[in-house]
C-alpha cells in the first residue's frame, strides 16, 4: 500500500493532503518546520508498520527510519500542540488546524486501511512531499 502526504502550505501548522493509493483520503497536519523542538520530520519516503503505541495505548501507524528520530506516528488531534513531530490526520481543515470532531474518525478509517494490508502481507510506504503554495 502506498501513502503520500503532500505538504500544500505552512505557517503555524504545516496543513497537507493524504492519499492512500493514488485517492484522496484526508487532511493532514505537521508541526511547523522551523519549531525548534520536534518540527515536521523530513521529506522523503518511509517505510510504516502498524503497532500497538505505547503512549496512546492504540494501534497506529509508524514511521520507520526517520533521520535522527523515533515513535514518528500518525495518529488523531486538532493542532500543531497536539503533536512531537508525529502527523495528525482528519476530514477537515479549519485555518492552521484541523476541524474539530474530524481526527478521530480519519484515525479509524486509516487504522482500518493499514491494519488490512498488513493482514494481505502488503509492505506499507509513505512519501512525504513538499508541495507548498506560492
């Protein structure tokens, strides 16, 4: 399964698109680039495994191999506060956030996507693209 994240615009949130297989699938927010502790992880392409998370005590999915970092998830909140450098997913964007009572159900959805694949033995690949507005 392949999943992009394009990174359309930044400012106190970096607010991007997730497409799962070439389809639209939600919104995305990152922490700012430029956040002194835990910015957005880099540009590229990364392999994602579906795990229990410690911290959130649920299965999210993971980024693996993240240049200088570890325990980059994916995982549901509304801003760039509700994140140490981890991706938030949700159905709708409001200014620098996600709309409220969105993250949780694209949280889900994705889990359910990602969980599936991994049964099907598919390898799970994210590629990370800035493709910020002039």
């Amino acid at each position: 399964m392949q999943l992009l994240l394009s990174r359309l615009r930044k400012g106190k949130s970096v607010i991007g698109g997730l497409y799962v297989n070439g389809e639209w699938f939600c919104h995305t927010l990152e922490p700012p680039p430029d956040r002194a502790e835990h910015p957005c992880i880099p540009a590229g392409q990364y392999e994602v495994v579906v795990e229990q998370s410690p911290k959130f005590g649920r299965i999210l999915p993971e980024l693996q191999r993240v240049p200088g970092r570890t325990e980059i998830l994916i995982h549901r909140g509304n801003t760039a506060n509700d994140t140490e450098g981890c991706i938030i997913v949700g159905d709708g964007v409001s200014g620098w956030q996600i709309a409220g009572g969105t993250s949780k159900m694209a949280e889900e959805r994705l889990v359910i996507l990602l969980k599936a694949a991994k049964e099907r033995g598919e390898e799970i690949r994210i590629d990370i693209k800035d493709a910020y507005e002039a």
